[in-house]
C-alpha cells in the first residue's frame, strides 16, 4: 500500500514554461515533506522541504505547495531549464518514525 | 566537504551468494541510512544507523542486514542473494537522522544477481 503516491510517470515540458510535479499522501501523521532530484548515475539530492505549519515555501525558481486537507503536495519549477531534466521523488515523514516514505518518482523533460 | 561515497560503484553477483557494500558518510554525519531502488518500488527505506545502533528498520527480510562502525562509516550485507535483490542501493548521512535533518546521498551500488 503506497502511502506516497507520485501518479505521473513522466512529463515533458518546454523551456521556459512551469512544470508542475505532483504528490499525494494518505498518511495523516506525515508532517514534514521533501522533494529530491536524481540525475542517472547520481544519487538524489535534496531540492526543497516544507513543514506542515506551511502551505508554501520557496527557494528561486522551486516552489512546494502543501494542501494539508487534500493531502497534497506539488513542486513548481519557473522558469524550467533543460537542466532540470531528471527524476524527481517526493518523500514524507512523521517527526515519531525517523523513517522517511518516497514516491516512485516522476521523470521531467525539459525541452530546450 | 566530502560527499558520501559508496564502494563499489557496480557489483555482479550469482544466485545464492552474498555481498557487503560500503558506505562513507559526510563526515560529521552519525545517521546512515539505507535504501533500495528498483524500477517499479522507487525508494526503499531499509535501515537506519545512527551512532553504531540500528535505530530503525524498513519492512525487508533477514537477509538483509548492516552495521555502523565507530567513525559511522557502514556496511550493508545481503545473504543468500536473490535475482530480485538486483537493485541500486543508496546511502544517505545526515547529521541527526533522516526525518529531520537534510539526507545527503551517494551515488549507490548497482547490483546485479545472476
């Protein structure tokens, strides 16, 4: 049973415009949610997080959106670059468990 | 600062034998955690070391086991390897432990079982 659910395998996007990654989660006790990027042959690096005290939390071009009563996330990227091409996993924890739940992952193309 | 290394990069194994795969953290990290990435699971929590205990365990089977050393370098082994075990297995180090503190990974093992 996915607790973290990522439902788009892919999207492709043109440079420049807004790619829209999305999350859904059906624990209510996660509180605290990250968003990672993974290059082939990399391993994942942390993008950004946000707190449950939060409904939104920025850094440059990535934004995180948190709908607590849907229990959904989204990740905004403004403008994409081709460089953000790669898979992006988004992950959920509750402060009790120290054990971290990851989405399958969504692959972003950006096209130049 | 050092990133998290993982030896060896790429291992093929046969059905039946085991494997011990190696994992240097940032250094000043005590948590290492482990994870298991397939096509179709995503990213698997397996264990969690922090300072030489194991502090928390994901939903795999005996076989698959760890240890952390005094300088928080660990070890993960897989016994009696399975062809489903192929996978890409990822470290991660944080300072105080993966719900909490920003993970940081290495670049993973990639197994594969014959």
């Amino acid at each position: 049973d996915q607790q973290v659910k990522q439902n788009s395998p892919s999207l492709s996007v043109q440079e420049g415009r807004i790619s829209i990654l999305n999350c859904d989660y059906t624990n209510s006790m996660f509180d605290y949610f990250l968003w990672y990027k993974k290059y082939p042959a990399e391993g994942p690096t942390f993008l950004i997080s946000i707190s449950s005290i939060k409904d939104k939390n920025e850094d440059g071009r990535f934004t995180v959106f948190l709908n607590k009563s849907a229990k959904h996330l989204s990740l905004h990227i403004v403008p994409s670059q081709p460089g953000d091409s790669a898979v992006y996993f988004c992950a959920a924890s509750d402060g009790g468990s120290y054990i971290p739940t990851f989405g399958r992952g969504t692959s972003l193309i950006v096209h130049p | 600062k050092a990133g998290v290394t993982q030896t060896p990069r790429y291992l093929i194994k046969t059905r039946g034998q085991q494997v011990t795969l190696s994992c240097s953290p940032i250094s000043g990290h005590r948590s290492v955690s482990w994870y298991q990435q397939t096509p179709g699971q995503g990213l698997q929590f397996l264990f969690e070391y922090f300072s030489e205990t194991q502090r928390n365990k994901g939903n795999f089977p005996g076989r698959f086991s760890g240890r952390q050393f005094s300088n928080s370098r660990s070890e993960m082994n897989v016994s009696t390897l399975e062809l489903g075990d192929s996978a890409l297995y990822l470290c991660a180090s944080s300072f105080g432990g993966p719900s909490t503190d920003t993970q940081y990974f290495g670049p993973g093992t990639r197994l594969t079982v014959l």
